[in-house]
C-alpha cells in the first residue's frame, strides 16, 4: 500500500498444498487499518482448480457490504469452486452461506 497510496485494499488468497487433491484454502484482507482473515478450510476432493481465483473474486465483489464479511464470502465461494468440473463457479449463494456458517461436510446440498 506504500508503493501504490490509492489501494484502498489488499486481498489475497492462501493455498496450502498437502497434495493434489488435498488443499488448505484461506485468505487476507487489509485496508490500511485493518488486518481480516478468512476460516481456513480443508478441500479434500479437489477436481478441478480452474475458476478459484475467479470465483473468489466473484465472492469478494458480492460481499464487498463489510470487510470480513466479503472476505469469508470470497474464500467460502472459492472453496466450494473447487469441487466443480470447469472455470465457472455454479454454486448458489445459500450453499456459500451454508458453509460460512460451519457447515464444512464437504457435501454440496442441490
């Protein structure tokens, strides 16, 4: 944020890499006060990686309202991506709250 004095925020992701198909998924937020930080979940059925990113900043535009809330929807939707085939994320937005709220089974209710 000193090299750039007109970011308003600092968003990024945190991947840990137990194996290719066993990740951690966090993220960070920091607007130049404040430091947030995301749940960390375990993503034990990755099939597809494409799209994380994407939906991830999908989720952080759609709860840009308060700072941990658009962080934890970002990694939450994120999270969820990776167990989709595919770039797009196909998740609804109950299924992201669902999980915000502690829902971690791993299972994805349609």
């Amino acid at each position: 944020m000193e090299r750039f004095p007109k970011t308003k925020k600092v968003i990024i992701t945190l991947r840990g890499s137990i194996s290719a198909s066993h990740n951690t998924w966090s993220g960070v937020l920091y607007n130049g006060k404040e430091f947030y930080s995301a749940p960390t979940y375990q993503i034990t059925h990755i099939v597809d990686r494409v799209g994380g990113g994407d939906s991830f900043m999908g989720g952080l535009i759609y709860g840009l309202l308060h700072n941990q809330k658009a962080l934890d929807y970002a990694v939450a939707a994120s999270c969820l991506k990776h167990t989709i085939y595919g770039d797009a994320n196909q998740v609804t937005i109950d299924e992201v709250e669902k999980l915000m709220g502690g829902d971690a089974s791993g299972r994805v209710s349609r």
